[in-house]
C-alpha cells in the first residue's frame, strides 16, 4: 500500500492500537511513558510516533482541532492496519459534580458535528465500543483518578456561545446558548468537546473497536453568560499534570485492551 496522503504513514507504520490526542504537540509527550518509541511521521498537524508500552505495541496520532480533521486521521489510520482508537483529550463539562481534573470517560456523543452527517444519517448512534469504555474505566480507577462515564457533546465550534456581547443581537444569541448549555446539562450530557463524535461513528460503520475520555478543564454552564470576553487562558485550569494524566489514562486503556485480546 502507498503512503498514505496526509498522514505520510504506510501499511506497518502504526500498531492495531491507536491512541488520538487533538494537538500536535502532546504525541511527543505521550509517547515519552512507552518503553520503547519511534517518530513515524510528521505532517500538517498529523504526528505519529509508534513503540511499545509494557510488552504491547500502541501507536499515538494526533488528529488537529475537530471532526474534519480527525475524519482524515481515521481514514489513513484504517487503511494501516490500525482497529482500536482511543481518543484522549481535554473537555469541558456541563455537571457541577464533575471538578477540573477528573476524567470524562465517553460512552457515546451527542453529534453536533457536521462532518459524521457526510457518513451516516442523523440518526445513527455514535457509541463507544463497549470493551473500551469498560478497559478505560478500569484504567482511569487503577491510576486513582477520578472518573465519570457519559455522553460528551461534540460541536464543530470552540467560542460559538462565549463572545463578548456587543449588540442586542449578541446578547439574545449569548443567552440562546446560555439556555442551550443549561439544556445539555439537564440532560445529564457530562462533557463538551469537538472529536469524539466522528471517532465512534466511523468506527462502528466499519466494525472497529473506539472510546475516548478527556481531562476536565472548567465547568461551561459557569462561563457561559458572564460578561466580558471568554478566556480560555484565564477559565481553564490548566494544572502541569493534566497532560499526564490523560497520557496514563490512554495508555493503561490500550494495555487492559491488549490482555483482554491476548485471552480470546
């Protein structure tokens, strides 16, 4: 098989075991808790890295901000060979129970994307492989994190609903998605960010295995609506371990994954 387009990654390249962060710039430090890793490929905002991790092959990709993107990462990934994808990330949650730092383990999404829409039609579910969803879990209580299993909502837009209001327009459409975030809150959706949605889509479409969780960052019903320009620098609680803990996370899903496999 040829080089695949974007990713510059071929048949062998990446292991059966996929982990997938948004940025670019996290795979590197991902792929410093494997035994053993080696950077494949780097390309728009495509990096991989493959190696091991306790005795099992895993392979890291990120995908870029968003379903598009992250389409694209499945695709070529597929095409090489890899079944298994976790995607592992920050988000934000709607639950007041959940506090910055915990993990948001995603056991399906609610798909406010546009890209799955190209797939499949809106009612197909976008639902975690059960197996994942049970192994990250596992992972996320062995580690001593503090986890939550849910419905994530994935959109294509990260400031849409935090704008500083500058019209009387602004403000009925600030409002609007006040009500909305307080909408998905009281139905119980635990978390918001822009990836999962599509990640589950596909891989259900072509019968393989994903799930996902995500470090908590803030609570989006507590900014929503305040006064004054949304600031992710200054909302976000961006503690030193964060990154950490979502690289541990994902890691210690693939390897439950793997043993799990081993015995079959």
């Amino acid at each position: 098989m040829s080089e695949q387009y974007h990713l510059k990654i071929s048949q062998g390249d990446v292991a059966p075991y996929v982990l997938l962060p948004g940025d670019p710039g996290r795979v590197k430090a991902v792929a410093s808790y494997w035994d053993k890793a080696e950077l494949i490929a780097s390309n728009r905002e495509y990096v991989t890295y493959t190696g091991e991790y306790k005795g099992v092959p895993i392979s890291c990709t990120s995908t870029g901000i968003g379903c598009p993107s992250t389409s694209i990462a499945m695709e070529e990934l597929a095409r090489c060979g890899a079944t298994t994808f976790v995607r592992i990330g920050t988000c934000g949650t709607f639950q007041d129970h959940v506090k910055n730092g915990d993990i948001a383990i995603f056991d399906s999404a609610l798909r406010l994307d546009g890209s799955s829409k190209l797939y499949v039609p809106a009612e197909y579910p976008a639902v975690a492989s059960h197996e994942v969803v049970d192994a990250c879990a596992r992972a996320v209580r062995g580690l001593g994190y503090t986890g939550h299993v849910g419905t994530t909502r994935s959109a294509d837009t990260f400031y849409a609903g935090h704008a500083k209001p500058g019209s009387s327009f602004n403000d009925y459409w600030q409002s609007s998605w006040a009500h909305h975030f307080e909408d998905l809150k009281r139905m119980n959706v635990l978390a918001a960010e822009m990836e999962a949605s599509i990640i589950f889509v596909l891989a259900r479409l072509w019968g393989l295995r994903a799930g996902g969780c995500a470090v908590v960052m803030d609570n989006i019903c507590n900014v929503a609506g305040e006064s004054g320009q949304f600031d992710p620098q200054k909302e976000f609680d961006h503690s030193a371990n964060h990154i950490e803990r979502l690289a541990l996370a994902g890691c210690e899903t693939i390897r439950m994954l793997a043993d799990l496999d081993a015995k079959e």
